[in-house]
C-alpha cells in the first residue's frame, strides 16, 4: 500500500484562533480513513484545506507523489479530491442526471445539453450505487438518503481518486446506512480512497480501516490502523478521558403538580385527541419515526399552528395560547428547535444578541429602552455556565461550532427562565462531550423544577434522560411507557406501540 | 500558546481581550463606514482644487440641503431593506404624504406643525397598508409595493386632479430656505436628529433589535417569542414616516407641494432611495443596517451629483457616473467581505 494523498505538518491560523497546528495525515489508496474529533477541533478546517477552501499557513501536501497545491475548490476537483458535505449540495429542481453533471455541464455553458446521453451516463453512476430513481426525476422528489446517494454520485462522477464524506449518515435510517456502507465498501476495493468523518463511533468501527484523531486542532493520533483500538481507546484520544455513561436511576415525578396538561388536543396541520402531561421537574420524552408529527406538536404547544379541540393546561390552567410570543412571555415556554440554523439560531447575528432575544421584551424600561449592558447582565452568567466557547459574546453566532451553537440555543431558554422547556433533537451533530453536558444539564434542569419536554430519535438518549415516554405515531399518541432504564424492555415496548399502529392500520 | 489560548477560550474575553481589540482595530479599518469617509475626503478634495466655487458658502449649503432629503429618502428604504424587503413606493408614498401636508395647510389653513404632522400620519398610515398587505398575503414586498406605488400615486394625482398647492405656510417655507450661520439647512439639523433617533432605535431599544432579529431570520424570530408579522409591518410604517419626512422637506424647500416633484410614480426617489444604504452596507437579505453608513452613502453620492455638476458635466453623464459608483461600491465591498470572511473577521 502506497500513500496516495499525504498533509504534513498543516499550520492553519485564524486572528485569535490556531485552527491546526502541525497536523499530518496520510490516505492509502483503497481504504476508508476515519477523521475523528470533537466539534471545534480542526477536522472541517483540515477538510477546507485540503479542498482549496483555505490555503495553509505552513506545511506541505503531496498527492500520488507530487506537490499538491490547490488554489481553489476547483483545482482541487480536478485533481481528484471529491468532498460530499453534511449540507445539501444540490439543486432542488433540477434533475438527478443535471445534479451529477452540473459541473460538467458548466464546464461548456453554450453547448446544447444532450440530454438523452445526460441521462444515460448518469444511468451508469445511479446503477452502480444501486439508486432506485430516474435520472430526469427532480432532486426534491427523492429522499433524504438518496440525495445523499446523488451527491456521491456527483462526487464520484468527476473522478475522484479521493472522497470525503463529512457525517453522510447524519440523516439516513439504519437500513440506509447498511446500503450506503456496502457501496462505500465496494468502492474502496475499487481503489477509491474514501475519508469518513462521523461522531457514530459504531460506525466507524463497522466500516473503517485507519483512523486520524484531531484534537484542539492538534494531532491526537496519526493514520494508525483502527484494528485493536477499542470505542473507549477512541473516545480517550478524542477528548482525552474516557466517556462517562450516566447511570442516573429512574424517577417518578408525576406525584408533583402538572406544568403542562394536553387533553383531547387537536390542531390544525392534523394531530388528533392528543393527551399528555408533564409534572413539576419531570422530563417526558416524545419517541416517534420521522413525521409521527412531534416537532409539530411543540409548535402547536408553542402556539405557532392552531390549536383546534381540547384544552391546553398550565399550571392547572386554561392557557389561551394565541401565537409564540404568547407562549414565551407568558406562560415561559422554550423551544430548542432541531433545526439550528433554520429556526433555532440567527446566525448573522452575535451570541449576545441571540441569547438575548427572549428576554429584550422583559428587560426593557420604561418606552422600550434597553442597552447592551442591561442584556449582558442578564444572560452572561448562563452563556458562561453552559461553557460557550466564542472569543467574545460579539462573535457572529454562525461562526461558532455546531456543538457551541447548540449552547447558545440552550442558553437563550435558560436564560430566560422558561418553566417549560421543549428540546428537539438535541445531540444532532454534537460531539460525545458536548453531549454527555447537555444530559446532565437537562438532568439537572429537571431537578431544579423545569418540566421538559424531550423529543429525540435516539433511544439510548431517549432512555437515560426521560422519565416517562410518549410514543407518537401518525400524528397521534400510541402509548406511554414509564422509563425504569432497561435498554432493551424499553425499546422493545416503544417499538411494539409503534407497530401496533402499523398492524391496526394495515 | 495554543493551548491556553484555547483553554481560556471559555473566560470570555478576559486574556484574549487585548488581541480582541487589535481584532476589532483593524475591523474598524476595513470597515464600510471608514472606506465612505476616505472616499468623501478624496472627492472633496478633488472637486475643491478643480473648482474653487464648490466651498463656497452657496455651495455648501446647496449641499447640505440636498444631502438632507437624499438622506431621509435612504433611510426610508434601509428600514425596510433591514427586513430583507424592498419598498417601490418611497417616492409615491413621500409625494402622497407632502400633498396631503400641502392639502392641510392650503385647503384649512393649518398652521405648519399639525399639517406637518398630518402629512407624516398620511405615510405612516400608507406604510402601514404596504406592510399589513406582505406579512397578510405572504408575497414578497417587491411586488405588493410594486403594485402600491402605482395605486397610491394614481389616487393621489385623482385627488389632486394633478394641481399644486402653493398656499403654504410662509414659516414652514422660510423654515426651508432658513441659513444657520450662512451655510447650514436647518433641514440638515432635521436629518441629523432622525439619524441619532434611529441609531438610538437599533442599539437602546427592545423594538429595534427585534426589526433586525425578524429581519435576520423570521423563523428563528418568530420562535423565540418575537411578533413577527407586527415588527414588519412596524417597519414599513416607519419607512412611510421617514419617505413623509423627506416628502415634507421637498415642500419646505421649494414653498410649494407638488404632485411631480419625485418625477413619476415618484420614481426618481429610487435610485437615492438605494444608494445610500448599498453603499452604507445594509445588507440586502436584512438583519443589519448602518445608519452611519446610509448617511455617508447617500452624502457621497450627492456630493458627487453637485460637484460633477458644479464641473459643468452633462446630466446624463451624471447618472452613468453613479451607476459606476455604485458598482465599483458594491465589486469594493465584495472584496472587503470576502477578506473578512477568509481571515474569520466577521
């Protein structure tokens, strides 16, 4: 085996920030390469790097032995590095064949597009990725898991001798998964040298061969075969201990008095006689698959779609819960919402203007005057217990890592004193520690009275944080199961509701 | 030196506050507004050596008094470019409010503060309909004001059956052609207020922080407790005010209330109406305004406008003049983001 990409010594600065200091890394052809480290410790930057984003401040790259010195993503393309990314690359209306040849097709803009040849050349990358669709469907018609598959496609199509594929599975099923491995493995053996980058610790040691660890932007390991290197062997170079599982016993706080009470609740995007409660410091967890209708359920909760029947009880209550600013000021509802970027986060805007926004209203004197210091005052004692690691609460929100972002929508809620508090998909692409930090805050959050309304897809988070757990299904609730923290009962019982729901509807 | 740096990354700006400040230094430098201020400084002082006339008193106060109206006009759209919208209707809407100001003070002989005050209640209420009909209908305010630029102009010229009111108050109109110290328009002094109000709006207010929160990101907004739809709605109002204002200073300026005095469909507000605050930075997707930067860019441009012409260059060759402007501005400011970007500035 020969090196067919190697970094050598990387130095990466930013004012105020040293990206990555002396990082090395070596590709062999025909292996997936593992690049691991928490969210902030350089595996984007490194990625940038190496496709012509950012130039290096020191350091050398060679590619199949020769200087490699990308000076755009261009070049880089054209020298064989493929990138697929955690977001979306594609043009929602366009084909699938238009998607996987857009490159190509700019390549020569007035040439007339020949399109049955378009659509049999993609034929060939779609058949060889096992993708089930028609070249001339558009992209916004396929699923999440095979837009992935297009952009791979795409990457692979421009002949990429090296692919990186940063958290491909972020959103992809298990049985997607399983599909996409085996065509990652396959390419491999064709010689493709692919580079995985994945907070899925299984994962990586499912399909990879050789793992590099970053760490603060330094090398924690270098290239080493993954072979003999245990998830806690991994976990220690990542973050330098080993991972703590919580073992917190299970509760029961429905002897408190009810926070939140739904009862017979429809609404109007479809939800029908739903019932639920959430006591006093409890947390209630809302398992369901993908469009069970959960996220929609906080938002009708929060007041942003129309409540049609049944009442909604705070503090033993009637609520008259009119829009979502009713539901923040008044009854201090919070909405940590999966989408960070979209709905969660402004993220032109700085962390102290983001964290602020709930409470501007609250805080203002007489005539609506507020000034920065009167926000600062408020909200820096949470922004530095959650650990935010920004240079300053100046720093544009969008320049943080994902993890720290999703502090700072944490901290906006706390901030605020939210008596109730939603959290949707919390740990969606956060780092073990990171995570492991916001189980014990939101642990801790309880004990000190929050009710907590968690919604997840992970079932092992699902089953260390929650005390109760909603299982939702088409826009209904099937069942509630109490939490007693046995991983294997508790799934089963969740999924046997859930499949009670598709046997009764079959 | 990495280490600890980054271990005291979470100290929020105790040890890394000094390199902050270098940071926020050389930000200052590379910022919109600095790039503005060197460029007046330049052009002043080209037109000044090519034309001695261009510091004359006369001139000057020519200047300020012109500069004022472009000014209110630039910010009458930067409140609505902070939502990510736009506003057609500036001009048709500071017309409508000065012929209703006119209107009062002809037709009742109201004396000018309450008329003044009426005309602005006219583009607050004008405003209002443009911001009630987007956040109602959803469309973007490209269109909605598209639509209503023509509407409000259309019915105004019905109402006035296209005539001047020239009876206006003869302090209003002295207010418009009054000399402080022989060079400063006291309409300058108007702007200036409006300016230190609205820096006072985004940075001291719970109402103006939300305008850019909404503008930024309407979802993230909406679900963090802010009233979307009322916040927009609260900037075309504003914006009707400030096109109200503008309209009002052209009426104090010229003695008389006249319906083709921003051209037709008051279209020759617009071009003002961009400049300033594509100049001044605002960004065109909302979320972040700079009222300094709007002032200075909607000073430059009409510093250029008077001193081109001052140097006896054809009027039409003015506007090509802006138009590269206003382009190299913008190829400027590209470069200076991507600079920013590259090097994690902003």
């Amino acid at each position: 085996m020969r090196g067919v990409f190697n970094a050598q010594g990387v130095l990466k600065t930013f004012p105020g920030v040293t990206a990555l200091e002396d990082v090395s890394l070596t590709l062999t052809q025909g292996s997936i390469h593992a690049l691991l480290g928490e969210n902030g410790a350089g595996k984007s930057t490194l990625i940038k790097v190496m496709t012509g984003v950012y130039r290096p401040d020191a350091g050398s790259m060679t590619l199949a032995g020769a200087a490699y010195e990308p000076q755009n993503t261009h070049d880089a393309i054209a020298k064989g590095i493929g990138v697929v990314h955690q977001e979306r690359n594609l043009i929602p209306r366009f084909s699938v064949a238009e998607n996987i040849f857009l490159e190509l097709m700019a390549d020569q803009p007035l040439r007339r597009i020949d399109y049955p040849k378009l659509y049999r050349d993609a034929r060939r990358w779609l058949d060889m990725l096992e993708i089930d669709a028609d070249p001339a469907t558009p992209v916004e018609r396929l699923s999440v898991a095979r837009m992935q598959l297009v952009e791979i496609a795409k990457a692979l199509s421009l002949n990429s001798q090296i692919l990186m594929l940063d958290e491909p599975t972020a959103s992809l099923t298990p049985h997607e998964t399983d599909t996409l491995f085996g065509i990652l493995r396959r390419l491999r053996d064709d010689g493709v040298s692919l580079v995985f980058v994945s907070h899925k610790l299984e994962e990586v040691q499912e399909i990879c061969d050789s793992v590099t660890v970053l760490r603060d932007g330094r090398n924690a390991c270098e290239s080493r075969p993954l072979e003999g290197l245990g998830r806690q062997d991994i976990v220690r170079l990542m973050i330098g201990r080993s991972e703590m599982i919580p073992d917190w016993s299970a509760r029961d706080r429905t002897g408190d008095r009810p926070v939140l009470e739904l009862s017979g609740v429809s609404t109007g995007i479809g939800h029908s006689n739903i019932d639920l409660s959430i006591h006093k410091g409890e947390i209630v967890g809302v398992y369901g698959l993908v469009g069970a209708g959960r996220s929609e359920l906080a938002k009708a909760i929060l007041g942003k779609f129309e409540v049609t029947a049944g009442d909604v009880m705070v503090d033993g209550r009637r609520a008259d819960i009119r829009s979502v600013a009713d539901a923040v000021g008044r009854y201090r509802i919070g909405y940590v919402s999966e989408d960070r970027k979209g709905e969660g986060l402004i993220l032109i805007h700085s962390v102290l203007e983001n964290v602020g926004i709930p409470i501007w209203r609250r805080l203002a004197k007489l005539g609506g005057f507020l000034t920065k210091g009167h926000v600062r005052k408020q909200t820096e004692p949470y922004i530095r217990k959650l650990e935010v690691r920004t240079p300053s609460l100046e720093q544009n929100v969008g320049n943080l890592s994902g993890g720290n972002q999703q502090k700072v929508s944490v901290a906006k809620w706390l901030a605020a004193e939210a008596k109730i508090l939603i959290v949707d998909e919390p740990s969606i692409g956060i780092d073990i520690k990171t995570k492991a930090y916001l189980h014990e805050l939101i642990r801790e959050l309880s004990d000190a009275g929050t009710a907590l309304l968690l919604i997840t897809s992970d079932m092992p988070e699902m089953i260390a944080l929650a005390d109760r757990i909603v299982v939702m299904s088409d826009y209904r609730v099937m069942g509630e199961i109490v939490n007693n923290r046995d991983y294997r009962a508790m799934s089963e019982g969740i999924m046997g509701l859930i499949q009670d729901n598709e046997a009764s509807a079959a | 030196m990495i280490a600890s740096s980054r271990d005291s990354a979470s100290d929020i700006g105790d040890t890394q506050s000094e390199q902050f400040r270098t940071v926020a230094l050389l930000r200052f430098f590379l910022s919109n507004e600095f790039g503005l201020i060197v460029l007046v400084v330049i052009f002043a002082i080209i037109f000044s050596t090519l034309s001695p006339a261009f510091l004359s008193k006369f001139s000057l106060y020519a200047l300020g008094r012109t500069s004022a109206v472009n000014i209110m006009i630039g910010f009458s759209m930067m409140v609505v470019i902070l939502t990510g919208g736009l506003n057609l209707s500036v001009g048709a809407i500071g017309v409508s409010s000065a012929m209703f100001g006119g209107w009062l003070m002809q037709a009742f002989g109201l004396p000018w503060v309450p008329a003044v005050f009426g005309g602005l209640a006219m583009g607050a209420a004008l405003g209002a309909i443009n911001g009630i009909v987007i956040v109602q209908s959803g469309l973007h305010s490209f269109i909605i004001t598209l639509a209503t630029m023509s509407i409000f102009f259309g019915v105004m010229i019905f109402l006035t059956q296209a005539d001047s009111y020239r009876e206006i108050s003869p302090e209003f109109a002295g207010f418009g052609r009054m000399k402080i110290q022989g060079v400063v328009s006291p309409l300058l002094l108007v702007t200036i207020g409006v300016a230190v109000l609205l820096s006072g709006l985004f940075r001291l207010t719970s109402l103006g922080r939300e305008m850019l929160a909404a503008g930024a990101n309407p979802q993230a907004a909406e679900l963090s407790g802010i009233r979307v739809n009322r916040t927009i709605t609260l900037c075309h109002m504003l914006s009707g005010v400030l096109a109200g204002i503008a309209g009002m200073m052209l009426v104090a300026r010229t003695g008389a209330a006249i319906p083709s005095m921003a051209g037709q469909l008051g279209q020759d507000w617009l071009l003002p109406a961009f400049l300033g605050p594509v100049l001044g930075g605002t960004l065109l997707t909302g979320g972040r305004v700079s009222v300094l930067g709007t002032l200075l860019g909607s000073f430059l441009v009409t510093m250029l406008t008077s001193g081109l012409l001052l140097m006896q260059v054809g009027a039409f060759w003015i506007q090509t003049y802006l138009g590269l402007l206003l382009l190299t501005a913008v190829l400027i400011d590209l470069a200076r983001r991507r600079y920013l970007q590259r090097r994690k500035l902003v």
